[in-house]
C-alpha cells in the first residue's frame, strides 16, 4: 500500500534525515556552461569540485502525484560567475514548481521559451512560485553558506536540460567588486534567431 | 503574462507577508464534527472561536498547475479533542499533497476510502507526503502555539468535505491526563458498511 512519509530537515545544515536517491553534479559536468572558460578550465585543472547536489523522493512520475526533495548548491564561483544549476525547463511546459528557501542565500534565475526573463531573491523563509513555462536555475550568491531549498513539482512534469545546455540562460549572474550583477549572457540568443 | 511570484514566511508567526485569499474557520463551521457534543455547545455558547486560518495563493486549478498556502491551526480543545481542521480528500482521488511545517507540535490524521489510517507528527523542519486518496486532517496537539504548515498540492485536485464531515476520520486525536492519545472514532463507520 502506498503509505504516507515524512523526512525531517535536519539545520543548520538543513538536510534530509532520508531520502531515496542523491544526485552529485561537480564542475566537470558543466562544460561550456560558466562564461567564463578559462576560469572553468584553470579550477577544474585544480579540483573537479561539487557545484550541487539534489536529495529526491522516488515518486510515480505521474499527473497528480508530486515530486519533491532538497536541493544544495554550494558556495563558490567561476570566474566572476556564481556556482549555479545546470537549470531546465520542464519537458511538459505545462507544469510549475514551489520552492522554499530553508538556508543561504542566492537567486532563482528564470525565462520562457519566448525570451522573458525574470530573477528572484531567495532567502531563509521566501517561498517562490515558478508558472508553467519558466526554465528555472538557482544560483548561491552567498560567499560562504549552502543555498538550500525545499522543492515540489508536478509528478509529469519531466525534464528538458538541452535546450539551456545550447544557449544558457539570457542572464548571467556575477560579482563585481563584491556586489551582484546581472548581466545579458553573450552566448544566448533570442529564440526567434536560432538555428 | 504569467509572472514567477514570491512570498515570505515570516517568523516568529511564520505567516505569509502576503496572500491572494484568506479563509478562518470559527467553531460554528464544525457542528457535529467533535466527539463531545456537549463540550461543542458550551464553547460555542460562550464564544464563536477560530479554529483555524488558511492563506492560499491564487491559480487556475488545472493538471501542472501547483496550489499552495499556509495553514494555522491555533491552541485549544473542545472536551477532550484538539482543534483541528474540518479535513478532507481530494475531489479527484489521484492526487498527493506535500507539507512542510513551519511552527508548532501537531499531528496529521490521514485515512483512504477503504478505511486504512495513518497519523504522522508535525513539528518545525517536518516534511511530510500524503500519497494519492488519503484524506487529510491537521491537529494542533500543543497547548500553547499555532500549528503552521506550509501546502503545495496539484491544481485539478479540488475538495470534497462531504464523506469526512458525514462519518469523520476512523482515529479522534484527544488528550488524557496530560497525553496525546490516537482513539477510535465512534461516529465513523467502515466504508462497507455505510448505508
């Protein structure tokens, strides 16, 4: 039978007392995706760090069911550019996400598939609501603590990293003499000029 | 156009700085619905109190669509049965719901229309995941404090008040000397032997 379950978030870390599967995105797996490629390839000459990792819940990937979990990136930058997300859109468009923000602090950088963008603030106790159709990349811009967020999306939702992997977002978000930035991303292009 | 919107969650109340709809359920919503009648007449009698709030943010109620919201369910008894919300299943039966609690000690009564039951705590950093087809009830077993959960559930999900408010759940959550007791329910019947 198909019984309720809980997990506690365990602070200060903020982590999940369980979970059912633990995904670990270091550096290497984000080629071409920091603007800055030389920084990228002098730090991962050095160290192929962890940039994030996502606790899930194994749940039926189905309308009406909900995926959920933790997701953990850790502080640090490449460049002048924070670690972030490799972010995605949903593969169903038509589906939206929750996120709560249990520590850190950071960014949740967003566009549609028409070129909108939007940048949203996260923080200890901000609850973000991201519509259908809005591709979603959290970034740490903290310079020392885990960005960590409580996460809830529709069962079918699915993924789509591809269309990010090619262009990135429209946006960038970088520190300059210590303070955040966001700037246009010189390898997006609008999506009415794409190959 | 659909724009990414936020909220805060803030502490110490953990109420939302904002909110689309705000619905408060005062005792006189839930004749018949606590196992002492008479102990429901004398407070009514005295006072109309409020059991408790919910704040919800607007959405179309479609599949893909999330609805969420923050729920408070403040301190008290009637008789010997905590306040508690009137509780519910989901109109189309296949659809989950997700709570992170925010504040207080409670417990969440839970059941599926063939009568199996479940009760899980609820206290700060608490997730819990009530499966597809499982009515819901939140009880604020603590003396003193709001409960307060933060809801994310699927859009097409809707209400249906009418089997609980008939029977109630199988398990009453009261208070014996001092301790949280889980108890049948005398009002309730199985499913197969409803009229």
């Amino acid at each position: 039978m198909d019984l309720p379950s809980t997990f506690d978030v365990i602070f200060p870390q903020a982590l999940p007392s369980t979970y059912d599967n633990h995904t670990v995105r270091k550096l290497s797996s984000m080629k071409g995706q920091f603007a800055d490629q030389q920084a990228y390839a002098r730090l991962l000459d050095k160290e192929d760090v962890v940039l994030y990792e996502v606790y899930e819940f194994k749940r039926p990937q189905e309308a009406g069911e909900l995926l959920y979990g933790i997701s953990v990136v850790h502080p640090g930058k490449v460049g002048d550019e924070y670690y972030m997300t490799k972010g995605h859109f949903h593969a169903v468009r038509e589906t939206a996400e929750v996120y709560y923000c249990l520590k850190g602090q950071g960014v949740m950088v967003m566009e549609t598939p028409e070129g909108d963008w939007a940048v949203e603030e996260l923080r200890p106790g901000k609850v973000l609501y991201v519509p259908p159709c809005w591709a979603h990349r959290s970034v740490n811009t903290g310079s020392q603590e885990d960005l960590v967020t409580f996460f809830v999306y529709p069962g079918h939702a699915g993924h789509d990293y591809g269309t990010i992997e090619q262009y990135g977002f429209r946006k960038l978000v970088i520190e300059v003499n210590g303070q955040l930035q966001i700037v246009d991303n010189p390898r997006w292009q609008a999506p009415g000029e794409r190959p």
